[in-house]
C-alpha cells in the first residue's frame, strides 16, 4: 500500500510542516508499506532522519512585479507554509501579510524574520482565496505541486546565514522582472554560496 501524510505542529489544518521538494510528492510525504511498519523519525518539516543544526533566523524579502496587474483595493499579499514559523496564527492566511510598494515603481515586497529552510508561497492579487495565482510554476521551475491539483512557489534559504532577497517574480510567473535592473549597471554586486560545506550541488545567491 501507498500512502500520502504530513505532520502538525497542533491539531488542525495550518499548523501542517512544510514538506521539502526532495522528499515532496504531491505536495505530502508518501510511504510505501507491505506489513507492520515503524515508519523513521523525520525531522518536522524536513527530509531527514535527525534534524539539521538550527540556524538563526534571518530576514527574507518576498517581492513581486504588479505592472501587468490592476492591483487589488483589499491590497497585495504574499501567503505560504511559513506563516507560523513566523508567529503567525495560521498557515496559508490571504489576508494577514500584505506588501507594499515602497518606490512606487509597482514591484510589492514584504519581509519576514524566519530560520533557514524551505518554504512555499503563493502571492494574491486581494485577500481571498480566489484571488491567488494559479500558474503552473513547477512547469515554469521556480516551484512544486501542491498536492490538490496546484502549484506553489518555492523559497529554498536552507543553509543561508544572512538577511536574502527574492528575485522579482513577475505576477502569476516564473518570469523575472527588468525593472531596476539598470540600478546595478557597473556596481559591485556581493553573493554567497549554499550549503556551506556543500556536496554534489551548491547554490549562487546574488543579494540583488
């Protein structure tokens, strides 16, 4: 037999781990069993056996390109399975965290105190849940299923020890935007490189 699972961190949905890409399948963990069967101690939102050293939080910016939208009058907001890792009551709340448009130049951002790991997301032109992308961003490489026939962004800062800054994903897609890019036209950009010791694969993080 084969089955799908999660775990929660409390008794009802928003509480649920977020389940790493490596060992997602459609969006849960899945175990195959033919008898009795102690299944292994994951760690809580991770792949692994033993849980990973705990990092310390560091700041991540969501950011998003609204220019080929008519923003939403209930605001834009950015959601995922980080929520209450944040301190939030709930995962996946539309209406709670909603971004701003600092430089008025249509590109919305938000920023939230979180440990390194992995995280969806989804950003929503509103509060509702109707008003949610619904792009298929695992076919556009920037994310997974979500287990119920959608999509969600991924986020993926494990291992990362300083304050990091999305790319600008252009609404609704795995594009990313232009806009600004001439601000670091001949400037001395920094980036670093994860995990830290790395094995088989590293990541190039450009802070900009």
């Amino acid at each position: 037999y084969t089955f799908a699972y999660k775990y929660l961190n409390g008794s009802a949905w928003g509480t649920e781990e977020p389940v790493p890409s490596l060992c997602n399948v459609n969006g849960n963990r899945e175990a195959a069993i033919s008898g009795d069967t102690i299944l292994p101690a994951f760690c809580f939102g991770a792949c692994s056996e033993g849980c990973p050293q705990i990092l310390p939080p560091i700041n991540l910016t969501f950011r998003v390109d609204m220019t080929n939208e008519v923003p939403s009058g209930n605001g834009i907001h950015v959601a995922g399975d980080f929520m209450t890792a944040a301190g939030f009551p709930a995962n996946w709340q539309k209406d709670t965290m909603e971004m701003s448009d600092p430089n008025g130049t249509g590109i919305y951002e938000y920023t939230v105190n979180l440990r390194p790991a992995e995280y969806q997301y989804k950003f929503i032109n509103g509060d509702q849940d109707a008003d949610e992308e619904d792009g298929d961003f695992l076919a556009g490489g920037c994310g997974v299923s979500n287990g119920i026939g959608g999509f969600n962004r991924l986020a993926d800062i494990t291992g990362m020890l300083v304050d990091t800054i999305l790319p600008v994903y252009i609404y609704n897609t795995c594009n990313i935007s232009t806009i600004g890019l001439d601000e670091f036209a001949n400037k001395t950009i920094s980036f670093s490189v994860y995990p830290n010791p790395m094995r088989n694969d590293a990541t190039v993080w450009f802070g900009n």
